[in-house]
C-alpha cells in the first residue's frame, strides 16, 4: 500500500527503523505535524535516525494534504507519520481522503482504553475513527509488521 499511512505518537524511533522501514523498502518518510516542521531539535534528531539514502520531509496537515495531492507517488515508497488521530482525520478533512490507517501506538492517558498493549483511545478518538471509517477508511491496529493487524470497525461494534 502507498503510501503507508500510520499514527505513532512517537513519530521516528527505532521500531520504524528496524522493522517497518524494512518490511515497506521505504524511500521516503513524511512526517505530518503542525508542530514538528518549526522543532529544529526534534527535526535534526528524526533526520539523525533516518538513512541518508531516504528522504525525509516534515510538512503541517494543510501543507501536506496539498503536496500529497499533487504528488504522484509511482513506485517511491512513503511512510506518512501522523503523530494523533486527530491529525489524521484533520488531514482527510482537509482535502486529501485515504484509504487505510495503521494505528501502531498511541500513549496512555486519562479517559483512554486499552485496546492493545501500545494502543490507548479515548471517546474523542473513537469518535473521529468512527466518521473516517463511515468515509470509507480502513483502520488497524498492528504495531509491528511482523503481528497480524487488528480490524477496529470490528472491534468497535464487538465492544
């Protein structure tokens, strides 16, 4: 699938040095934050994990749901990071629908439930997973390639 579209609270770390940028033979990581492009340190510490070979590029949600738009990926391998659910859903609102979502970890926190041992969702989440997959989005659960991923509308209407 490409690009790959993931929520990772963490962003770049080691698991998706080790073992998704593998599994995807990525080309390039777009990291999607309104945040992360003005951090300088979080910038240099991303470009610092990511192989050289690879390109990386940081943009906010309105600037990437434009670039993504435009761009036609071919055969250029892309991880699109998204650090909440919230971004996620604020970049398919923002003009740029996908068709799969991969919840790989979201911390814990007051008024969240386990739905595995690195995923945490709260009402609001629920709730704007619940309008993106009435959308026509696929969302999993699945923290690891090597793990067989976990289909949320259905563990949604289990629950």
């Amino acid at each position: 699938m490409n690009p790959f579209y993931r929520v990772d609270n963490r962003l770049v770390h080691g698991q998706i040095i080790s073992t998704w940028m593998p599994h995807l033979r990525l080309q390039r990581f777009l990291v999607v934050s309104d945040t992360v492009p003005g951090n300088g340190l979080q910038m240099t510490m991303f470009r610092m994990a990511i192989p050289r070979e690879l390109e990386f590029m940081a943009m906010t949600v309105a600037e990437a749901a434009a670039w993504l738009n435009q761009k036609g990926f071919g055969h250029d391998r892309t991880m699109i990071l998204l650090e909440t659910i919230e971004d996620a859903a604020r970049l398919f609102g923002a003009g740029h629908p996908f068709p799969h979502l991969n919840i790989g970890n979201v911390h814990h926190a007051p008024g969240r439930s386990a739905f595995t041992n690195a995923v945490y969702l709260g009402s609001e989440d629920i709730d704007l997973l619940r309008r993106l997959m009435n959308r026509g989005i696929r969302a999993e659960i699945q923290s690891l390639p090597t793990e067989s991923p976990t289909d949320l509308r259905a563990v949604l209407e289990a629950g």
